[in-house]
C-alpha cells in the first residue's frame, strides 16, 4: 500500500481515537448526547478502550508509512491535529460528534 494511503488511514483513526476518548468523559457525554452519562456507563468503558486500541494502530499505521523516527513524529502531529479537531468541534457544534457513536441513543 502506498505511504500516502497509510498516512491517510493514520489520520482518520487518530481523530476517531480523539473522539471516542472525548466521548468517554463525562463532561464530553453530556455535552454531545444531551443525556447523563452514568446512563451509558458501559458503553463510556468500550469507547475508551476503543479510541486508546485506535490511537495505537494509527501509530503502527504510521510506522507502516515511514521509518520510526519520522513515523513517531508524524504520530504526534496527527494526535495533535485530532485533539484539536475535536476540541473546536466540541465548542462550535458538539452534536457532530454524535456521527462517531451510532450505538447511542439520544433520547432522555
């Protein structure tokens, strides 16, 4: 597969990562989906495995790009651009972020 595609893959599972993990705070959860999070306890605990299991293949994905020295640093600029993705989202328009968890359901 050409690096290019791996980079991509690299970046999407990072912002995915940063969103799942975002999603698994309480603040975060009820900001987004309108609804307490200790309704949706078990579903926080499988959303923060998943987002930490998606960081680490974007940096194996990133690794599969480039030699390790550039593939680490490359890792942490796309965890950067993900974190910051999705903090400005959460700001301007949390229920975007609803599109990363279908499993929840937003009604009370």
């Amino acid at each position: 597969m050409h690096s290019a595609y791996w980079l991509c893959l690299a970046a999407l599972l990072a912002l995915t990562g940063m969103v799942w993990l975002a999603l698994a705070m309480t603040a975060h959860w009820d900001q987004v989906m309108s609804r307490p999070a200790a309704q949706a306890a078990p579903l926080r605990r499988l959303l923060r495995t998943a987002g930490a299991l998606s960081l680490a293949l974007s940096a194996l994905a990133c690794l599969a790009a480039d030699r390790p020295s550039m593939a680490i640093l490359v890792w942490f600029m796309l965890l950067a651009a993900g974190a910051l993705a999705v903090a400005f989202t959460l700001a301007w328009q949390p229920a975007l972020l609803r599109l990363f968890c279908p499993l929840a359901t937003t009604r009370r």
